[in-house]
C-alpha cells in the first residue's frame, strides 16, 4: 500500500484528501492495454472524462470546478495516477497543458469553443512549443505566423509534440514578430483538420505514447484564435508552464512512490543468504535514502503548489526546485529498485522496468534539469539584487 501520510501535511484541505482517496479507488478498475498507443490513449482520456477527473483542468463555467486551476488538485491526481499507470498520467497531464492557455488567457469564444469538450473526455489537446532547433530556449522559436487581414499563416515545424497525430487541437507558438526574441512571439489554437497541418513523422520513444513532428504550411489561422496579446506568446508559454511544471515533479513523485514500494515488496519477500533481503545493511541503506528522496520530493513539489494556490502571481523558482528534484531523485529510486529486483528488474513486463522507461523522459521535458538550475540561479540573484 502507498504511504498517504503526506496528506496530513498542511498543504491539504480536506477536499484533496477527499479527491485522492475517490482516485485511487478509480484506479484499481482503471485497466487499459497499451497494445495500441494511440488507441489506449483515446480510451484513457474518455473514461476520465466520463469519470470527471478532467473537470481539474478547467473552471466551472466551462464544465470545470473552481473559478481557476488548483493546482494541488493537478499534482495530486497526476502523482495518483503515474503510481497506477504513467499512459493514464499522461494523458490527464496534457488535457490541462494543451488547453492551459487558453484557461488563462484564451478569449471567451475560445473558451467555450474547446474546454468543454477537453473536460468531457471528447477533445483531446496538445501543447506545440517545441522545434528542432529550439525547446527550453523559447526565444530561438523560428515558426512564423504572418498576419494578413483576418488571418495568421503558420510556417514552420514543431517536433516531441505529445498527442501528435491524435489531438484535436494544438496550441502552437509562432514568430509574428512585435519585437526581437521572445517580446516578438504569439499563441494560436490550431484545429487538427486546419488545411495547412500535416503531420509529418511519428515518434517513437522509450515509454512509448503519442508523439510527433508537425509541420505548418501555408496554414491559415482565423486571428480570432489567437490566444492573448499579439507578441504576448512568450508570457502565455511561462504562466502555463508555471502552473504545470510543479505537476511533471507531482507525476516523477507517482512514479517513485511506486519503486520504493515494488522495491520494499521484493526486500521483505525475496531471502538472500538465509534471511530476507530486507536485512541486508546495504538493502536498508538503498531503502533509506529512496524514502528519505521521496519525502524531500513531496515537500518541493507540493510547497510549489500550495504557494500557487494562494494567489502568487509566479512560482517560477519553487517551480523549477519542485521539478528538477522530484525528477531527479525518482530517476535515483527507480534505478535502486530496479537494482534490489537484480535481473528481474530489467525483464519486460516487470513493473520497475515499465518504471525504468517511463521516469527517463521527465528529467527533460517542460525543461530540462540543466534549464532548471539556470532559472533557480536568475531567480535568487534577482532576489538578491543581482
């Protein structure tokens, strides 16, 4: 069984306590096969549509609950749902990052255009920021949007888009040119029927879910879809961000809590030398530290999220320790997991593997740990009055 003591932690209501608990109820019938990548996708953000948990990644007005994100909710339900299965994790997690802009800066005709559907399980959404030659550098962005009358035209290519191929909706980051660099970028709600889209090559990937590259020709935007200010798509990425990144480190967190307890199975089942291998000095040591990362993690991430819930305007260093932490230790627990199991830990269809594979891919998207450190450092020197 999990440890759900963290949930006396004050970061909770009694609301959160009472949402975990009706989740991981629903996930012990949550069984879906991921023979058919695309296909289990698609099953999975249906049935947690149909089930409601969806209604965590948009307001009330839309089909939601509460006025904006809470964004302990989000971690909860992503750290609840990677312990089960990291495809249902995944497919929850970009319900709320494909629409997040439009939650908080799309215009009400856009509003209602997509989050009710994105809530009922019948929209599937997708987050394009990423390109071939720019990802954690956002300024770098070389996709234009040229404005013409009532329109933008899309030029460019988008690569590791995740529901590539299968979204009915991509929100995409393009050049339109206000300013040099970032100042100079905006946001668009593309339709995946839009003429102009093609998707040009499917991905495929360790813990395999839909991925994509995307390519934008002469695609014609109604302007009406633009998501924000003009040049204001720099600021749209990193608010989104801000609220979803404390999420990735709630998901490694789901994924963690899982090792150390596959591995603490093993440890009191498996007998080495005589006596179960949970007597092992070297054993205990393993599982020491892997508790010890897991309880450290859980205090970044859900501290992140508790100040975003009070109304902070931007969490971008707690953020950013939330994520790179939480990511970087579940990749440490898993990997003494994997070691405790010993050769069975790398065999397919053993759990800890499935860990091994779907942990990998956290450390670099929605920014790097390298990112990561290098926007913890400019946020203290900037407190610092460097």
């Amino acid at each position: 069984m999990p440890d759900t003591s963290f949930l006396s932690w004050p970061f909770f209501d009694e609301r959160h306590r009472d949402f975990t608990s009706r989740l991981k109820d629903f996930t012990r019938d949550l069984h879906v096969s991921h023979d058919d990548v695309d296909a289990a996708c698609r099953t999975l953000v249906r049935h947690l549509g149909e089930a409601g948990w969806l209604r965590a990644v948009a307001p009330a007005a839309y089909g939601g609950e509460g006025e904006t994100f809470d964004v302990r909710t989000l971690c909860l339900a992503r750290e609840t749902l990677a312990y089960h299965d990291g495809l249902a994790d995944f497919a929850f997690a970009m319900q709320g990052l494909g629409t997040g802009p439009v939650t908080l800066f799309g215009s009400e005709a856009l509003k209602r255009r997509v989050l009710p559907g994105v809530v009922a399980g019948t929209r599937i959404a997708a987050f394009a920021l990423s390109e071939p030659e720019a990802g954690s550098d956002v300024a770098a962005l070389a996709t234009t949007a040229r404005i013409e009358g009532g329109e933008a035209i899309l030029d460019g290519e988008k690569t590791w888009i995740s529901n590539g191929g299968i979204a009915d909706h991509y929100v995409v980051f393009a050049r339109t040119g206000e300013a040099p660099g970032a100042r100079g970028l905006s946001a668009f709600l593309v339709e995946a029927d839009n003429p102009g889209l093609t998707i040009e090559e499917r991905i495929d990937v360790i813990a395999p879910h839909p991925l994509a590259r995307l390519r934008f020709e002469n695609c014609r935007v109604p302007l009406s879809h633009r998501i924000g200010e003009p040049g204001a798509g720099f600021k749209v990425a990193m608010a989104t961000l801000d609220v979803f990144r404390s999420t990735v480190g709630a998901a490694a967190l789901g994924f963690a809590r899982r090792a150390l307890d596959e591995a603490l199975h093993r440890a009191r089942t498996r007998r080495l030398f005589g006596a179960p291998m949970g007597e092992l000095p070297l054993t205990q040591a393993a599982l020491a530290e892997m508790a010890t990362d897991v309880d450290a993690s859980a205090l970044l991430v859900y501290r992140a999220a508790w100040t975003k819930d009070q109304g902070a305007p931007r969490v971008t260093r707690e953020a950013a320790m939330a994520k790179m932490v939480a990511t970087e230790s579940a990749q440490s627990v898993v990997d003494k997991a994997v070691q405790i199991f010993g050769g069975l830990g790398v065999t397919k269809g053993v759990k800890v593997e499935e860990l091994y594979r779907d942990v990998r891919a956290l450390r670099i998207y929605e920014g790097a740990t390298e990112v990561q450190k290098i926007v913890i450092a400019r946020e203290i020197l900037k407190g610092a009055g460097g």
